[in-house]
C-alpha cells in the first residue's frame, strides 16, 4: 500500500471527527429554529384534525386501508433500527476489528465503544433530517385520505391554507438542515472517492492478502456502500414528498371534473387554482436554492466522485 494511499485512509478519522463537532455545534446554535418548526407543525396537526377529524376518518376505513394509514412512529422504529443501529454496529465491527488485539482487553472495550458510538453519533442528526421530511410527507398523506374519502364536504378555502402552511414547513425545513446536508453531502464524496480509490490501489498493488489489507478493503468498501444508500435513501424520502403532493393535485383534478361540489363554478375555479399551484410550483427540498434534494442530485454526485477519483489516480501516479 502506497503512502498516499495510507494516508488517505487515515483521514477518514479526522474527517468525520470535524464532521460530527460541526454537525453538533450547529445542531446546538439552531436549536430555536427547531423548536419554532416543531411548535408550527403542532399548530398544523391541530388544524388538520379539526378540519378532516382524523380518529373519524381513520375509523371509516376498511382493514386494508388501515394498513396503509400514515405511521410516524412505526417509521421512527425502522429508520432507527436500519439507518442508525445496523449500519453503526456493522461499521464499527469493522473498524474495531481492524485494529482489535486481545493482548489488550481494556483497549478492546475502548475501542469498541469509541467506533459504535462514533458511528451512532454521525448518523443522528442525518435521521433527524429523515424524520423532518416524513412529516411533511405525512401531512400531505393525510390531507390525500381526506379528499378521496369525503370529496363533498370538501372546503377549498381550507384546503388551500393548510396546504400553504405545510408547503411553508417543507421550505423552512430545507433552511433549517441547509449547512448540515450540504457538508454531509461533500463528506460523502469524499469518503465515496477516497474508499473506492483506496479499494484500487489496495487490491492493484503487489500484496493484496494480507488480514489488515483485507480488512481495510472491506472497510472502505462499506464505507462508500453506507455513504451512497443512505443518501439516495434520504433524497427518495425527499422525492416522496413530492409525489405525495402530485397525488393531492390529481384528486383535486378529479373533484374539480366531478359533480360532488354543490357550489360548482366558484369551488371549481379555487380548486382549479389550488391545482395549478400544486403542478406548477411542487414542493421539494431546496438547501437554501443551492441544491435541491433530487433524483438529479444522485447523478450530480456520481459525476463529483468520478472526477475526483481521477484527480487522486493523477496524485498516486505522480
């Protein structure tokens, strides 16, 4: 193994050591700016079940459907299992085993607390910004059950101020994880580049069978594995809340082509207008307009990747 080589593997320490302390820090100074979205979504449940009654609309669903009805608390319980749990017990197995010596118990345990919690601790505000998103997914899901459900009592102007109100939270959330995704998103590059690099030249070089070259080839390689699935994990729950609201804007075209409305030509003309704010203007994740979380977003970082593995194959070269 090269010493450039070497070294970049090294620096995915030190990486996500400065990674997690900015993570934190920012977490800690935009606090209030969690607690103010948190206090805003509670307002819009509120406002929500006093308009569509939810324990009444959930009750006149059949078992299938029950099946289908929104479950944060039942997504909170995967998404902390599969996100965070198994990949940082699986990672930092193998981070501990790379460097694990029975000669010394007290190091081992050490080690095998400082790489689990580590790892847990990189994950966390990730899973938090998941769990944002799965709201405001939530929320349009709701309001879709209540208009296939009762499209007769249905009240535009309502409609569309809830709407407005939740669209506005998607938008703050964006600005609230803005700085936090943005450095998550270089540091996945990053650790993307480097790990396939680093599997390159490892398995390239002239001894490629050694325990701790194996091991560290399977390291890196979990590494870019994790990095990549959990983001297009994340921006597939952000497109989600996309789709969510293309759903919305297509039962509200099919009500406005009905005949469920009595007041027809003004309901009409409002959901017409509701509609053409849905298609038109449809809600997605900007961080701060520098990004938006995408399917276009996945591509734009493979292309990042491949560059700068090209760029470091130059270094290793030279």
């Amino acid at each position: 193994m090269s010493t450039f080589t070497y070294t970049i593997v090294l620096s995915f320490e030190v990486v996500s050591i400065i990674h997690v302390l900015i993570d934190y820090v920012i977490a800690w100074v935009k606090a209030p700016d969690l607690a103010k979205w948190l206090n805003n979504w509670n307002c819009i449940e509120d406002e929500i079940e006093e308009w569509c009654g939810i324990n009444k609309l959930f009750s006149n669903l059949d078992d299938k459907q029950t099946k289908k009805k929104p479950r944060i608390s039942q997504f909170q319980k995967y998404l902390t299992l599969c996100y965070v749990m198994l990949p940082s017990f699986m990672f930092g197995t193998l981070i501990a085993s790379w460097q694990f010596d029975l000669d010394y118990p007290i190091h081992c345990i050490l080690l095998m607390m400082y790489s689990y919690l580590s790892m847990v601790c990189y994950t966390l505000e990730d899973a938090k910004a998941i769990i944002m998103f799965k709201w405001v997914e939530v929320g349009f899901d709701i309001i879709l059950i209540h208009l296939k459900s009762n499209p007769t009592t249905l009240s535009p102007q309502k409609l569309e101020q809830i709407l407005s109100k939740i669209r506005f939270q998607a938008h703050h959330c964006g600005s609230y994880i803005a700085f936090q995704q943005l450095l998550l998103i270089l540091v996945t590059i990053y650790f993307s580049t480097s790990s396939i690099f680093a599997i390159v030249t490892i398995l390239s070089g002239p001894v490629g069978n050694s325990r701790e070259e194996l091991t560290l080839v399977a390291m890196v390689g979990v590494s870019a594995c994790l990095s990549m699935t959990k983001l297009y994990y994340k921006i597939g729950v952000a497109v989600g809340i996309s789709k969510k609201e293309k759903c919305i804007a297509v039962e509200i075209k099919k009500i406005e082509l009905g005949n469920e409305l009595y007041n027809l030509a003004e309901q009409k003309a409002e959901l017409k207008n509701i509609h053409d704010m849905l298609i038109n203007h449809p809600t997605e994740i900007s961080l701060n307009d520098y990004v938006k979380l995408n399917n276009q977003l996945i591509l734009g970082v493979f292309q990042q990747i491949f560059t700068q593995f090209i760029v470091f194959m130059q270094f290793h070269k030279a």
